[in-house]
C-alpha cells in the first residue's frame, strides 16, 4: 500500500494555500540566495504597536501561559463585547463571543459545525482562496457567484437571489474584500438582506477582517444593518489585518449562542484555547483602540496610489481602484498569449506570475487562485521602498512582452 493511498478521500478534493506556497517559494528561493520581494503574502510590514507588543511580553512574565477557557478568557470576550459595541453597534453576551487561533479557525469550525454532505454555500467571486476549500473539508459544496468589475467587484442582489437553491445552507459576504479591495455600502448589504430575509434558513457569514482598511467608504456589516437577522449571522473579525498581528494568531466572533456554543465544542476538542499571551496582547489591542491607524492608513493609501499608478502606465495591465483592504486585483489579460523576451508565451495568469518571479524577482498571487483567472493580485503591504522598486520591475518586465 501506498502512502498517498492511506489518506482520507477528502484530501482529494483540496490542495494547499495558493498564497502559503507563493510565500513559501519565496522563503526557498532566499535559502538558494535568490532575492525576491514578496507581494503575495497578505500581511502589513508594520510592526505590531509597541503597547500590544508590551502586553504579549508582560504576560510572559505575569505567568500568563497557562490554559485558559476554551473560548478565551474573560477579560478578552469583554474587550471583544466592548468593541463589537462601540466598532459595530453589536451587543453580545459573553455565550454569544468566542475567541480562536485566528478567523480563519473559526470560518472552518463554522462549516464543519453546520454543513451536511451535499449542503452548498454561496462564494462570491473573486474570494479569499480558503472559503472553498474549507467547505469541501467539511463536506459542502462551494457554489461560486462570479462578480464583475463593472459592478465593483460586487454581488447584486438579483446574482444573489438566482444562486439560492434549496440546499443553500450560508453564504459568506467578505467586506472588504480579499482580493480586491471592494467595500459594499450600507445599501449594497441591504439589499442582500432583503433577498435573505425570505429564506430563514441560510445563515449569513460576515467576514469583516479588513474593517478598520478602508479609504474611500463607508464600512458597514450585516448584523449592524438587520438586527432582525441577528440569530442568522456570525461576524468574525479579528487583531490579524487591522493591528498588524498575523503572527499572534488571534481570530474573534459574535454570534448566536447556538452556534457559538457548537464552535466552542469544536475548538475543545482541537486546539483548545488561543495562545494564552496573545490573548491577553489582543485584549490590550481592542481595549486600547487604533489611534496608529492615523500613521498607517495615508502610507497605505500612498501605496495603493503607487500601484494604481504603475497599472495605467503599462501596457496590458487594468485595475479597479480598490476602496479597502491593501490588495490590487489587476486585470492582465492584455499580457496573456504574448511572448516573453526568451520566447516562452504566456497563456495563463499562472504563466504570468511565474514570468514575474523569473523577470521581476517580484512574487504576486495569480487570479484563479481566487477562482478568477485572467487576474493577479498585488499585497502593498510591502515597504514603501520595496514597492516602488518593484512597480519598477513589473512595469519593465510588461513592456518588454511581445
């Protein structure tokens, strides 16, 4: 027998992270010497701020490191409780919150607590590469939505009501969006709702990591809009994006009791509580707000202009300008079945993101990674300097195509 054949059938139906491995290229390519700037990975360069670092550090020395409640320690579900209120306008129970190693423990624990074989779940796209995946593993289908540019990258409420079907079990709204910086308005969530209200039975999934990275709208969230669909709708955020903390691996959510009571059960027999000294850094960091969001959002906008600029200025390339997020979804469709100055043609946008790595020594993610293809997305969340060199490189990697 087989070592491959002793795995469970399921792992057929999934592969890994398309960004993990385009940041793990990265990380083999610099052990080879080999110097390539990574514009794949979807984290800030930012430090993590200096009073949440503190927090981590001082609770290593307070004895903090040891198991807590399985759905993390109250101090961190009142931080939470507190900041759904003033963030959100979203009062929750402390049975209503749960606390996990990252959003996207609690997006799989979600599925897995609540989807039968065969159940569907509605993906806009483009959409953060885990959402199908995740719902292959827990035995759904993901029924793909396309969304267009020429809507914003935005599902409508008509794409929505004609994808329901009676197997429909949630559909997931990510604002703003992973890859493209779209953020829906208050009345482009309405509307949503209105088609879901008729259907009691589909829960709502907001996936509203990217709140606090949003230049040119209005945020806004679905249980905040409907409170009438409250007992439907989990919203999961968490310290990743908006504080720069991907590495302390710290995802929340508020929700129905029901459901939070099940992710909770789930979560005991797997992981068990997050990191008892992230918890306590992510309370510090809800508790004290995001004043350095002053600092970082005009570089970041900076830096999306940089990009935005580099994209006009090259043959091939198109974009929608992004209203959120730190993401450039550019349209490279004008570089396919062109030829490269070693001849290789490029066909796919796979072709083109490895033309890229060979020609740029830049690292981006292509679009059918995010079941768009055609597309590649940019991560700005790259030093300034970085990026303007490698707009650089891209730009002349483009124009040299033939």
């Amino acid at each position: 027998m087989s070592r491959s054949s002793r795995l469970a059938p399921r792992m057929g139906t999934v592969g890994a992270s398309p960004t993990a491995a385009i940041s793990d290229t990265v990380r083999a390519l610099a052990a080879d010497g080999i110097t390539v700037d990574n514009l794949g990975e979807g984290e800030l360069d930012f430090d993590t701020p200096a009073p949440i670092a503190e927090a981590g550090i001082n609770a290593i020395r307070a004895g903090l490191t040891k198991y807590t409640a399985v759905a993390g320690t109250t101090g961190l579900k009142d931080a939470i409780r507190a900041h759904f209120r003033r963030q959100n306008g979203l009062d929750y129970a402390a049975s209503e919150v749960i606390a996990a190693c990252g959003a996207k423990q609690i997006i799989f624990n979600a599925f897995l607590a609540t989807l039968d074989a065969g159940d569907e779940v509605i993906v806009p796209t483009p959409c953060w590469v885990s959402y199908p995946d995740m719902i292959r593993l827990a035995g759904g289908v993901p029924v793909l939505v396309p969304c267009l540019p020429e809507n914003g990258w935005k599902l409508s409420a008509h794409d929505l009501a004609r994808a329901i079907t009676p197997r429909t079990r949630w559909i997931i709204l990510n604002s703003p969006n992973n890859p493209t910086g779209a953020v829906y308005s208050a009345a482009e969530l309405g509307a949503l709702c209105d088609v879901l209200a008729a259907h009691d039975d589909i829960l709502i999934m907001a996936d509203d990591i990217y709140e606090a990275i949003v230049y040119d709208a209005a945020f806004a969230t679905p249980a905040a809009l409907r409170p009438d669909l409250a007992s439907r709708i989990l919203t999961i955020n968490g310290v990743s994006k908006s504080f720069s903390m991907t590495g302390w691996r710290l995802g929340y959510a508020g929700g129905p009791a029901w459901l939070i009571a099940a992710l909770d059960t789930l979560q005991s027999q797997s992981t068990s509580n997050p990191s008892s000294i992230s918890q306590d850094a992510a309370r510090v960091a809800l508790e004290g707000g995001t004043d350095f969001l002053d600092t970082w959002m005009p570089i970041l906008r900076k830096r999306r202009d940089m990009v935005m600029a580099m994209i006009r200025q090259t043959p091939g390339l198109d974009a929608t300008l992004p209203e959120g997020a730190f993401y450039v979804f550019a349209d490279i469709r004008g570089c396919l079945n062109r030829t490269t100055p070693s001849g290789r043609v490029l066909h796919t946008d796979v072709d083109f993101a490895t033309y890229l790595l060979e020609a740029a020594r830049v690292a981006v993610v292509p679009g059918s990674a995010f079941r768009t293809p055609g597309y590649v997305r940019i991560a700005y969340g790259v030093s300034t300097q970085v990026l303007s060199a490698c707009c650089a490189r891209m730009q002349a990697a483009c124009t040299a195509l033939r």
